[in-house]
C-alpha cells in the first residue's frame, strides 16, 4: 500500500468516526485521481472526455452511498478502483457501446471487498418520502436508476449544477435523517 492510499484509509477511519473534514478532504483528494485515470480510460476508447466528468461525479456518489460497505481492515483503494471501474463500464454501457475495461488499470491491488447488505428497503423508501419532491426525483434519477447528472439535468429541465446541489441536500437530508433514528 502507499502512502496516498495508507493517507486515504486514514481519512475514511476517520470519517467512520464522524470526522466530517477527513471525509471532505478524502473526497476533494480522490476526486482529481479518479478524474485521471477516468480520463485516460476515455482517451484509451478514442472517446471525447467531455463525459468523464458524469462517470467521476457518479463515481463520488457511489463512494458517499456506499461508504459502510467499506471494510475497515482493508485498504480503501481496490474499494475505491472497483468503483470507479464498475462506474466507468456502466457509463459505456448505457451508451451502447460493450467494451470490456481490466481492473489491472484501475489498481495495483485487485482484491476488493464483498458488498454487505444496506439498509433495508423499506428504511429507505420511509426516508425517500420524507424529502422534498424534486430532491427525491434527482436522487431516485442518479442513485437508483443510474442516469448521469448530465441525463438527469436534461431530463428534469435542471442544470447539471441544480441537479449536484439537489442531490447533495438530498444526501444531507438523508443522512441526518439516519443519524437521528440511531
């Protein structure tokens, strides 16, 4: 393991505990990593990069939704890497194009983690409810369907910036929601 990857398991620890700013800071240093090899894995398939940015912003989003299905005796990086392959492949999925992507460039280290299960369902759709109508439409566009910020702008009549900050108090609003029933 390196030392970026040794700093971001620290960070991700500390934000299990509820270090807000090393989640923040984890977040603001993985964004431009995935960005590059995102990027590089675009420019490898003599595709333009203007759509690297939906695969990093759902890559993140992921990260954020599935951040206690991290184990905590593993490193974060093949967690991390597996994501952003698994989103990467999802994005040229959904443009119709099959194209098999080796894990081996997303990371040095290919084990990565099995999923544990979530929340239940019905937690979920009681919280869902809860939140503002449009809020509830961006998240369940992005998280639950798949669809690109991008897709979901254009879909909703929103900007791709309405569509981050609706997501983000989505998120937020979700998250204190859960704390509270704790």
């Amino acid at each position: 393991m390196d030392e970026r990857e040794r700093r971001w398991t620290q960070m991700m620890l500390a934000a299990h505990a509820g270090d807000r700013s090393a989640y923040e800071q984890l977040l603001r240093e993985i964004a431009p990593a995935v960005r590059v090899v995102v990027r590089r894995r675009f420019a490898s398939f003599g595709m333009a990069t203007h759509d690297a940015e939906d695969v990093v912003q759902d890559t993140l989003l992921a990260v954020h939704l599935k951040r206690q299905t991290w184990r905590t005796t593993d490193p974060l990086g093949p967690w991390l890497w597996t994501i952003a392959r698994n989103k990467l492949v999802d994005h040229l999925r959904r443009r119709g194009r099959r194209v098999e992507v080796p894990i081996e460039d997303f990371a040095e280290t290919l084990s990565a983690p099995e999923e544990r299960p979530g929340a239940d369902a019905a937690d979920v759709e009681r919280h869902l409810a809860l939140l503002p109508e449009k809020q509830r439409a961006v998240l369940k566009a992005v998280a639950v369907d798949g669809a690109s910020i991008g897709d979901t702008a254009r879909h909703m009549g929103m900007t791709a910036g309405a569509v981050r900050v609706a997501l983000h108090r989505a998120f937020a609003g979700l998250a204190a929601r859960l704390r509270a029933d704790d």
